[in-house]
C-alpha cells in the first residue's frame, strides 16, 4: 500500500503489479522486490530500488583484491589459451599485425594490470531510491525525444549500483569464475541456431538480478548513461566477436568495466545502443 500511496502522490505514469522475490545468480541471498508496469500500450516494466549511502563503486587491483576463485580460473585459462596464440603468433602474420600483446605477456599478472586500466575508479558515493526500467530499450538516434520527465537514464554510478544488485561484486553473477560462465558468455554472443551446445549454461546467465533488473551480457550492447563515459556494459561485441580471448573479453563483464569505443551520437543505431529509464524519489 505505501508503494501505490507512492505513485499516486508523485503522480507517476505506473501501476503498481505486485511484490515479487529476486535471488542473486547462486541463490544464496534475495530481495522482495515492487513491480510496476507503465501506463500506456507499451506497458514497460519497472521495479523500485532502494537508495543507500556510501556505496562502494569502482575497481582498483591494488586497494582491493580480486577474490582467489576469480585470479585462480583466469590464470588456469590464459595458461590454456597460450599454447594456441603462441602457435598464432609463430605462423600468422595477420594475427601479429593484430595483436598489440605477444602472447607470452598475457600473465595473470599483466590481466591484473588490464584490469584496472579498464575499469572505472573506487569512490564512495550515495545513490538515491529510483524506480527503474526492467529491460532497456533499443536505441535509435532520436531516443532523447522517448525519454520525457520524470524518467532520466542513470548516470554511471547508478548504471554500476544498479548492475551488481547493490552489492559490492565484480561480475554480475558474484566473485566467482567457472567454466560454465564463461561458456555462457560465448554462447550468449552466438546466432540463435548456433546456441544449442550452449544452452543450459546461457540459462546461467540470462535472468534478473537480486533488484529484478535484466542486463544483457552478451558484449555487445551498450547501456547509455548520463555520465562523460557515454557507456556501460559492452565493447560492441568487438572483443568476443574477433576472438581477441578471455584477456580482453572477461573484464567486459565486470559491473565496473569501462569502454575505450566510448562511441558518440552519431553512432548510436538499435543494434548496439540501449537505455534504461529511471525515475528519481
């Protein structure tokens, strides 16, 4: 009841729908969660999140380490992948014109580096209680005129809040690892008709986290933000689709990943570009 008290004396264009339960990716913890759906024919749905203070955002090898499962699973598989960029290295000039890194200096060591160059930086910050867009949306090079108040898109550290659950998390799915995730990240990356090997564990991946929220991790689409980053959440593919290997793919993943191909207005197309509205408390 205080939730529809809420709407109606914002007078925001949403239904209140329900309350619904929401577990992190392994389970062992969940958020009761109020769904709501727009007023309207499209009928988006949106969940309400809460606000909270000092908000660890950011990522920095040398203030706080990764947890052992992670460093563990990445140097197992760059040790893996060496004998076959090596061999790629010796016999393919293309490949070496290619690459900026030979594949001896791929490193756990050197990964860590990469890291933190590719992520944004530790700050503390407060985040406000927001109601939040479910599913973002394609992107067209018009989208500001779809977005009219009182819905905004998040800034970079809402975007980061938002996409760990509001927990402090590398990846998405927790400090963790596996096989399994990595095969669904590949798999996720495929055509529809080239998925079925990978289609339990893409089951691993694609499905809400702990606030409801549902984020492509493909690699491929941007999340547009209000923040001089421009993006969120992807590279456009360009590492998982030119087969640049786990170095470069798996730190894409991180809630706190940063693009280089920040991109700019002009680009933006449905392909590669999404937002997610939000709506300030």
């Amino acid at each position: 009841m205080q939730m529809k008290s809420l709407i109606q004396k914002l007078n925001l264009p949403l239904r209140l729908m329900g309350i619904k339960q929401y577990a992190s990716y392994n389970k062992e913890t969940a958020n009761l969660v109020a769904v709501f759906e727009s007023k309207g024919k499209d009928k988006t749905q949106f969940v309400f999140v809460p606000g909270m203070k000092n908000v660890m955002l950011g990522w920095d090898n040398k203030s706080c380490t990764l947890n052992e499962k992670i460093i563990a699973a990445m140097k197992e598989s760059l040790e893996e992948e060496f004998k076959y960029d090596l061999q790629d290295w010796e016999e393919n000039e293309e490949y070496r014109e290619k690459e900026d890194m030979p594949p001896e200096k791929k490193t756990i060591e050197n990964w860590l580096e990469y890291v933190n160059s590719t992520t944004s930086p530790i700050r503390s910050v407060d985040i406000e209680p927001m109601i939040v867009q479910v599913v973002s949306t394609p992107a067209e090079k018009e989208y500001k005129s779809e977005i009219k108040p009182p819905f905004v898109i998040p800034t970079e550290n809402e975007w980061e809040y938002l996409r760990g659950g509001g927990q402090r998390i590398f990846f998405p799915w927790g400090d963790f690892l596996e096989a399994e995730i990595i095969s669904a990240i590949y798999g996720m990356s495929m055509s529809e008709g080239s998925q079925e090997h990978y289609a339990t564990n893409i089951d691993l991946l694609d499905k809400p986290n702990m606030f409801g929220l549902w984020f492509d991790l493909s690699t491929y689409t941007y999340e547009l933000v209000n923040s001089k980053c421009f993006v969120k959440g992807a590279d456009g593919g360009c590492s998982v689709c030119g087969g640049e290997g786990l170095f470069y793919t798996i730190p894409i993943l991180s809630n706190f990943y940063r693009s280089k191909h920040s991109g700019n207005e002009d680009r933006i197309s449905a392909n590669y570009y999404s937002y997610r509205k939000i709506i300030h408390i």
